[in-house]
C-alpha cells in the first residue's frame, strides 16, 4: 500500500489509528473466500520480510547517495561552490 506522497523510496507501515477499516473475511456465493488456510502464514512472512530485509533497504539508499555525491556533487578539486555544474569552473 502506498501513501501516495510521490517518495521513491519504500513506504513505513500504516498506524492503526491511519487504517479506515479491516477486512476480517470476504465471502463470495456464501463461500469463504478469504483468510485461506495460508494467510497466517504469509502474513509472518511479509512482516518478517519488511523487517529482516529493512537494513539492506537503508545501505542501499546510503550506497545511491554516496554515488550521488560522487558524480554530481560539489568537486573536491578546490572548485569553487557552486561551480560544479559548468565545464570551464565559473560561478556565475
């Protein structure tokens, strides 16, 4: 689910008191259809998956800044501030 707040990056988990309402089951004909019998099971597993996978998430993003530092940033040359996006090294 997504917060649509137009970010790239993965969203936090929504807090209880942001979920307008929980589906506890769904029928369809008079059949349950839904939880299934795996749905504890796979639940476990996206939580589990949010949090063991969360700290590669975060270097990946440190990873993507340092590069972006690295090739768009200021130049640690002695370039003048500023200067970094023109060629000949003029700040105008």
């Amino acid at each position: 689910m997504s917060h649509g707040d137009g970010r790239l990056g993965p969203d936090k988990p929504l807090a209880p008191g942001q979920i307008l309402g929980i589906v506890s089951v769904a029928y369809r004909d008079g059949r349950c259809i839904w939880p299934g019998r795996r749905e504890p099971l796979l639940r476990r597993f996206w939580v589990a998956r949010y949090y063991l996978l969360q700290p590669a998430r975060l270097a990946w993003c440190a990873v993507k800044a340092i590069l972006a530092r690295g090739r768009g940033g200021p130049s640690s040359r002695g370039a003048a501030p500023g200067s970094h996006n023109r060629p000949d090294g003029v700040r105008r």
